[in-house]
C-alpha cells in the first residue's frame, strides 16, 4: 500500500517547551525574514486573528507603547496573522493615521497559513482562522521556553507578557524559580531539595518564618 502524503486530516503538531521552535521564512512589512536572523537575542511571536478588528488593534498599540520594555530585555517582537501584505500595511497605516501610533515591528504575512499550522496556532482541520491569537516566548539559542493561546474575543496583557518573559531571564540568571505575581526585583523561590539532606540543608539556611524545607524564598541573584 502506498505511502499517503496527504497531511490535510493529520493531527496539528505538538511544540514542546524546552525545544528548537521550526525553522521558517516569510515576507513581512519589513522585508523578507527568517528564525535564523533572531538568534542571539529574545523573540516574542505573537500571532492575531485579523487585521482591522478592535481588539488586535489595541493589542497592537500597546505592544508598540512597550517597545522601549522589550529591548531593555534584549527581545525583538515580531507579529502574524493569515492577512496579505497589503493588507498589513494598510492596517499599520490606519493605526498611525488614527491613533498616532507608529508600528514599528514587522508583521509576517502567512496566507497559506504554513507558519501558524507549523506552530500549532491553526488545527489542520480547522476551517477558519479564529483561533490565532497565541504568544511564543522564544529564547537567544531559537529555544520555545513558554507559550500562550487566548480565545478570538480576549484581549492579551502586555505587561503580563513582559512580566513572563522578565521572569524567565531572571530565573535563567539566577538558577532560581519566579512565584506566583513574582515582579522585578522580588525574592525568588529554591528549587525543591530532592533529598533529606538538602531539605535539612536548606531549613538550617533559613533566618525568616513563613519558609518550609520545600519552599524558601530568597533575594534574586544580579
């Protein structure tokens, strides 16, 4: 029996956190790119479901207004949707003329809708384009380290987005884990001990009340 080639009814792929995100190219409305011209430093890939609509509109405003933000944290933005070209930048043009807010990240064009199936924003089996509004979180070495997917009628923060990604630098720097609400600045969390020596260890270490042998907080690490 032959092999069947036909991918159409396969299931939409899986990405794995802690894995190379797939390697691609595009057009966008700032030229040709690829993943390979992101290395070095942080991305955000950031995906909407259509041009001209209310709610990406406002995403995309206060993801420009937080620019300055994500370059203080060494990461490029970089926008998708299924929309033309065209239409992306007379989408970016009204934002500028009615809002007097300049994009000035690129917007990758993806009508065959190759990218979002390849990052799993878009099932293989879907018929539309609704589903994609979703946030990769992907590091300097092209490694996916979070991921994000929100429904068609809600809006992303923007300062949760760079709150994440804040908190996983400082938990790369630091060896050190990010609690719940952890902002800048804030005591981190210990790796749990694996061992009854190290819980021993680290109830010995610690000189404030509130801290378990599982769960001890401590400065973040410069």
């Amino acid at each position: 029996m032959p092999l069947d080639t036909d991918q159409t009814d396969s299931p939409a792929p899986t990405l794995r956190l802690d894995q190379p995100i797939p390697a691609f190219e595009a057009r966008t409305t700032q030229g040709e790119i690829s993943s390979i011209d992101y290395l070095g430093k942080w991305l955000i890939l950031f995906s909407h479901p259509a041009n001209f609509t209310p709610v990406c509109t406002s995403e995309f405003i206060a993801m420009q207004q937080s620019i300055e933000e994500f370059n203080d944290l060494n990461c490029n933005i970089l926008g998708l949707s299924v929309d033309s070209i065209y239409s992306h930048i007379a989408w970016i043009r009204s934002i500028k003329n009615d809002f007097g807010v300049e994009i000035t990240f690129p917007i990758i064009e993806d009508i065959s809708m190759s990218i979002a199936r390849a990052f799993g924003m878009i099932h293989n089996d879907s018929a539309g384009t609704a589903t994609v509004r979703s946030v990769f979180f992907i590091d300097d070495t092209g490694v996916l380290r979070a991921l994000i997917h929100y429904p068609m009628n809600v809006g992303r923060s923007i300062s949760e987005i760079i709150r994440t990604l804040s908190a996983l630098q400082a938990s790369d720097s630091s060896h050190l884990s990010a609690p719940e609400g952890w902002q800048p600045g804030d005591e981190m969390v210990l790796t749990p001990p694996t061992s009854s020596f190290q819980a021993d260890s680290v109830v010995a270490s610690q000189s404030s009340p509130g801290q378990s042998w599982y769960y001890s907080k401590i400065p973040e690490q410069a």
